[in-house]
C-alpha cells in the first residue's frame, strides 16, 4: 500500500489520490472554526433522561406519517429495533450491518437478519451519536421508511435536548486510527482518517465539496461540537434541479423513486447558476448548507457505525459520499486500523 502526505492508501490509484488533493489543497476555506472555543462532549458515557418520539412525512412513502422513538439504553451503543417485524430481533448500528448505500436515492441502510428488518436514509439519525455524544440509545420505528423533515436533523436535536441527556458512570471510551489512512475514487474523490494529536480526545474535521451547479465549492474546518452539530443539523439533503425534475416526472414509472417524500422545503436544489429555492446557513453572504450536511449528517454518521466508542482524530473529505464513507470504516476493521486512544 503507497504513501501520501495524507496517509497510507488503502484502495484507489496514487495518481488519483495525488489530483484530488491537489484540487483540494487549491480549494480556499470558506470558514475556518479550528481556533473558535467549543464545549468538549461529556466525559463519561451518555444516554437519554427519557424517551421522545419524533414524527413526518415518509422519506421513500412521503403521503405516510413515520414516527421515530428514542428510548434509553444502559450500554451498548445504538440500537434499531423495527416494531412491525414481529419476529425480527434489535439490530445494532455498526458497520456489519449496512446493507447498501443507494442507488438511485444515495442513503446509508443498515439491517440484519430477516429480508424485512432495516432501516433506510440512517445517516441523519446516527450522525447524532457522534455529533452530540450520545453513546447509548434504541431507536424504534415502525417502518423501514424513516421520517424526511423539512429541517434537516434539527427536529430530532430538538428531541435529544428536551430529553436530556443523563451520565452514566462509566467513563467515555474513545478509539482512534493507528496511522494516517485515506481510500480514494478514480475520480479524485478521497476521504482520510490521521490518528488524534491531542493531549484531549477530539475530532477534526477539514471536509470540501465542489459541484458542478449552484453549490460549487465549499470547503469547512471545525471541531466537533454540539453546539455546531445543532447548528449544522438544519442542512437538508441537496440534489440537482435535473433530477428533481426527474423524480417527479419520468421517475414515477419506477417504484424505486415514484412516492419519495422530496419537495422544495425538505430539500435544497440547485440549478445550474442558482438555487431553485431559498438555501440556508449563510456565511458571509454564500450558503454553506451543502457541506455542512456533508460534513456532519453524513460524514459522521460514517464514523457513528464504529461500534465500540466514539472516534477521535482528524478527518479529511474532498468530494466524497456514503459509498466512499463506508468503505473506509470497513476498511479499519479488515486491516486492524483501530486502537484505543
């Protein structure tokens, strides 16, 4: 396996590593957090005061109301239980058991035993287990179709802070990378992982995205927080004005895409030269909204399928999405890459 400045490559080509991140060294920082004071997650293990329930349109059945439960757990991390599959047992958020990352709809779905026993579009759940540091959980629904709210995750923070969180006794448990690893597309795509290099566990993250519309480039650097995790928990899902076009017209021949819940509130669409609605989380008079959904909804819930504590370190994402997320987690397990921090 090469070398790289970013680390040892795992899977992909060096010369595609190399014009990835030299397109993304290139790309300027829109907004640079590292040296803003965030409140460091709790230090002992966390679940919930009490339960909650949340409650909206269907992501995949949009004319049917979903409802999601929160209920606390002592130990064991996050756990799915599917209250219409009678004979199926809970299932634990971990990287084991993701089923696919999408197709048509690019989503992380994780499921186990039966066919029938799985939950669709995670991410937006489970990035919440890093993002606020909440360590044990079990979420019940009653469907495979998980609520789409026409404010990103905020509806769900929301929920977790009314609840409250409680500490356990024992204390946090953190893992880190042994080594500087990163996995990249033929495209350039490329997503890293360098070891925490702080006396106090922490994660950083340096994420970038670059489109060929409205969204361009973006590029962020922050420390994990709840405080930016709630305010990045707004950003809603981003998608072309072309394939929302597509979605409701030609699409609806396919049961794959005919009932998605998508509308112009739960997502944000870009046209060629501007948005098709109103985008969110301006910075200095350009919206952010796409990389900060990137950067938190969906790049941590990649690191929330590392099933024996919370990660830290520094991660590093230009241009990637939930099949590249993955398969570097994968990848940690397969090579031993893990250690306690």
């Amino acid at each position: 396996m090469p070398e790289h400045s970013l680390g040892r490559l795992i899977a992909g080509a060096p010369e595609a590593l190399a014009r990835g991140a030299a397109r993304f060294a290139a790309q300027p920082v829109d907004w640079d957090l590292m040296d803003t004071p965030a409140a460091a997650l709790p230090a002992r293990q966390t679940t919930l005061q009490r339960a909650f329930s949340v409650e909206g349109p269907g992501t995949f059945l949009g004319r049917r109301l979903r409802r999601l439960t929160f209920e606390p757990r002592e130990s064991g991390g996050w756990w799915i239980q599917r209250d219409d599959q009678a004979d199926a047992l809970p299932f634990n958020v971990a990287a084991r058991n993701v089923w696919t990352t999408g197709d048509v709809v690019s989503n992380i779905v994780l499921r186990a035993g039966p066919l029938h026993n799985y939950l669709r579009m995670v991410e937006h759940i489970i990035a919440l287990k890093v993002g606020l540091g909440l360590d044990h959980v079990l979420v019940r629904t009653e469907a495979g179709d998980p609520p789409l709210f026409a404010r990103g995750s905020l509806d769900l923070v929301e929920g977790i802070e009314q609840a409250g969180l409680r500490q356990l006794d024992a204390p946090a448990e953190w893992w880190t990378v042994k080594e500087p690893v990163v996995l990249c597309y033929p495209s350039g795509a490329f997503l890293a992982l360098a070891p925490c290099r702080t006396a106090q566990p922490e994660l950083h993250v340096d994420c970038a995205v670059d489109f060929p519309n409205a969204i361009g480039q973006q590029r962020i650097r922050f420390r994990v927080n709840p405080a930016l995790t709630r305010y990045a928990s707004e950003a809603r899902t981003n998608t072309p004005l072309w394939k929302m076009v597509y979605c409701k017209t030609v699409g609806k021949l396919f049961a794959d895409i005919r009932n998605l819940g998508y509308t112009t509130e739960n997502l944000l669409i870009a046209g060629r030269n501007s948005y098709y609605n109103t985008p969110r989380l301006m910075h200095e008079g350009k919206s952010l909204e796409a990389v900060w959904h990137r950067a938190v909804l969906d790049l941590l819930a990649a690191l929330a399928l590392i099933e024996e504590g919370r990660f830290c370190g520094e991660v590093t994402s230009f241009k990637a999405g939930h099949h590249l997320d993955v398969q570097l987690v994968c990848q940690l397990y397969r090579h031993g890459l893990l250690r306690k921090f």
